[in-house]
C-alpha cells in the first residue's frame, strides 16, 4: 500500500446503498469535519475493474482529509471486490465487460452517484470531479460524454479511452479532463490515446494527457497494478491530480447557501480554494491549426518556422 498520512479522527464515514439498473449499488461518502460546516467540492472516485477494494476507501479518506468531499462508487452491485486478481479475475471481468458492452446501463449506474452526491449536504454542488482508475477512468469518461456538467475528471491508466458507442464527446463541453498514462502502456497504447486526443480535440474540451516514463499499465494502483504499480509514478501523479483539482475548483462558479462555500486552503499551495473572483483563462474555440496557417501564409509565425520552410 501506499505510504499515506494516516486517516484523521475527524473524519464522518458514511455507507448509503442506491438502486440503479437491476442492482444494489453500494457507495461510501467522507468529509472532514475538522474543516467546518461549510459545503465543499466532491470528488467520486470510480474503482478500477478490481471494484470497491480498500485502497479505493483510502483514496477517498485521502481526499476528505485534503478538505473535499470523497465518495467512492459501485458498478457491480453488493459492493463486490477482490484484491487477487489471479484467482479472481474471471469474477471481475464477468462484471467489467458487461458494463464497457453496455454503456447506456453503465451510465444508468454511474449518474445516480453524481446526482447523490451533489444533493448531498456538505457537498458544493457547483464543483463535482471524480477519478477513476483502469476501468475507472472509462467511467469518469462516460460521465462526461453524457454531459453531465461534472466540473472535471482525472483518469489514472484510464482503459477504453476511444470507445465511443453512444457516440462522442459533444462540442463546447465544459468538463476538463487529466489523463495520467503510463508511456509503456501495453493495455491502453499511444495510439489509443491519439484516438481520444482526436475526439476530445475537435470537440474542442479542455484536456490534457500526462505521459509517465517506462511506467505501464497500473501504475498508480497497488491492487489493479501488481508488479506494474510503481510508488514513484504513483506519488508523481497523485500530485498532478491535485494541482488539477485546485485549479479546475478555484475556476468554476460556485452555489451559494446561507452556510456559504468551503473556503478551506489548498493543500498543495496554502491558498483558499473559493471560486476565483476574475475569470480563469478558456480554451479559444479557433483551432490552433488554423491559426498557425494564417501566420505562415502572412509570414507571421512567432516561434519555428513550419516545416520545409527556408529561414
């Protein structure tokens, strides 16, 4: 496991059940209340093909003691995990892949979760991320392709980035997106994730992939990984995470109630992560590509010349 602080005493845990497409799924929810009543963004964190194994209650005690609002989700039902993928890994992937088949019933178990937790009393429901590793990341990107608004997702050796079977990403959707890939990914390879880069680029989000070097499939998963899970990987990525968390919520248009809004400071930069009061940068929905022609038919490119060019 991970060399993680351990869990605070303040910590509030609490076990909720949501019925959803034919299944019991279970859910976990945790929040810190050493940070106060004030409410506070959620991030879900959507468990790898593994399902619900204890590291995926770390990672969202982890969270909660950071100052958010944790929760981790089942798509399997009853809560079902397993932490021996050799001697259960026809179990899982007989609840996996019916899931990746079927993504209209994927997303009819995956939304409850979103819907629950931004009704939920200590959430700020104007700032929802989730993470997701392996079989997780599929699903954090479903939530976005079905635009739900989610403020933004951050995928660990995501799996089945490409696949887009009730179709892509649609254009102007405002949910940003962090893919954290290991270079060496036998699973989910470069090509794969040029696939995802095409759909997401001409829809014009907001995303940016990560590539970890000689770092394969699991890296930042101890259960998911095995001898793929790399401590260094894993602690370097965890770190991105969150600068992407205290960006996308110190960005985006919080709800207001007469508790107010969590106003704790960031973990990693001391600074408060309330909604900033000027406007954070966007992406121009000019595409680069036509911008750069422009300057090269006028001879105005500011950087390389473009290639086959003569200085």
């Amino acid at each position: 496991m991970p060399n993680w602080p351990a869990a605070r005493a303040s910590l509030k845990k609490e076990e909720f059940f949501l019925q959803a497409d034919g299944a019991n799924l279970k859910g976990y929810i945790v929040y810190d209340l050493g940070f106060g009543e004030g409410k506070r963004p959620l991030v879900i964190n959507c468990p790898s093909v593994c399902g619900m194994t204890p590291f995926d209650y770390e990672v969202a005690d982890r969270l909660a003691g950071t100052g958010y609002v944790g929760m981790v989700l089942d798509t399997y039902g009853e809560g079902w995990f397993t932490e021996d993928m050799g001697k259960d890994r026809d179990a899982a992937l007989q609840r996996m892949m019916p899931m990746l088949e079927d993504r209209a019933a994927f997303r009819r178990r995956l939304l409850p979760f979103l819907q629950y937790g931004r009704a939920h009393p200590m959430v700020d429901a104007g700032r929802t991320a989730a993470l997701g590793y392996c079989y997780g990341g599929t699903a954090l990107l479903e939530l976005v392709r079905a635009g739900t608004g989610i403020t933004g997702v951050c995928g660990f050796h995501s799996y089945a980035i490409a696949a887009k079977p009730l179709g892509p990403v649609q254009k102007g959707n405002p949910s940003k997106v962090l893919l954290l890939h290991g270079n060496d990914d036998p699973v989910v390879p470069a090509e794969e994730v040029l696939q995802f880069m095409k759909e997401f680029t001409e829809a014009k989000v907001d995303f940016q992939v990560n590539f970890y070097g000689n770092a394969s499939h699991g890296f930042a998963h101890p259960t998911n990984g095995g001898p793929s899970y790399d401590p260094k990987w894993d602690r370097r990525s965890w770190r991105d995470m969150m600068a992407f968390f205290e960006e996308i919520f110190t960005c985006t248009t919080t709800t207001t109630s007469a508790s107010g809004s969590f106003m704790a400071p960031s973990p990693t930069s001391g600074v408060s992560l309330a909604p900033s009061s000027t406007s954070c940068s966007q992406s121009k929905f000019k595409l680069h590509q036509d911008v750069y022609a422009e300057a090269v038919a006028e001879k105005k490119w500011a950087c390389c010349p473009p290639p086959g060019s003569k200085l």
